[in-house]
C-alpha cells in the first residue's frame, strides 16, 4: 500500500474516532484537548511538560496555555522536578483521575 493511501486512511480513522468518541466526552463535560492531555499523563504517570508537548504535537506555549487552565479546574498537577528545578513535571490529580475512569 502505497504511503498517501495509509495516510489517508490514518486521517478518515481519527475522524470517525473522534466522532464516536465526542459525545461520551460531552456527558462528562470533558472536550477532546482536555481527554488527550489527561490521557497522555495517565499513561505516563508524572511526565515533563515539554515532553507531553511532545506527545501531543503542539508547541510548549500551547501546551502552557492549555496547563493553566487544567491546573484552574484541578484536572492536573504541576511540580518542580526534584533534580532540575526549572522542569515542569505534569500528574493527574485525583479529579482527573476520576474524569478518566
């Protein structure tokens, strides 16, 4: 199969991916940003913010932006990193926690 083929492909998955998923997210009052940021810490448990960037594909002003406001709803922590204080370290907290399960 050639590449633009799987590419495309890729694309139509998500989007139907995103459509189911979307309205078991609008029950929870949890949007697509919020359910990948959370997702990504759960799997990773305590991670660097510019590693969750990384994950996520945006940049880490993006990402900034998007941590104050789930740091304002208590989705998420963030830490200094014990051996580097300028590392930003990201968990979910408990509420987060709960939105997830």
């Amino acid at each position: 199969m050639r590449a633009p083929d799987i590419l495309a492909r890729i694309a139509i998955l998500y989007d139907r991916q995103s459509a189911a998923v979307e309205p078991a997210l609008q029950r929870l009052n949890c949007s697509w940003v919020t359910f990948q940021l959370l997702t990504v810490l759960h799997g990773q448990g305590s991670v660097s913010q510019a590693e969750v960037a990384r994950r996520l594909g945006v940049s880490p002003a993006t990402l900034s932006e998007s941590v104050r406001g789930h740091l304002a709803r208590g989705l998420i922590r963030q830490t200094a990193s014990g051996s580097d204080k300028r590392l930003k370290l990201l968990s979910l907290s408990d509420s987060g926690q709960k939105m997830l399960s």
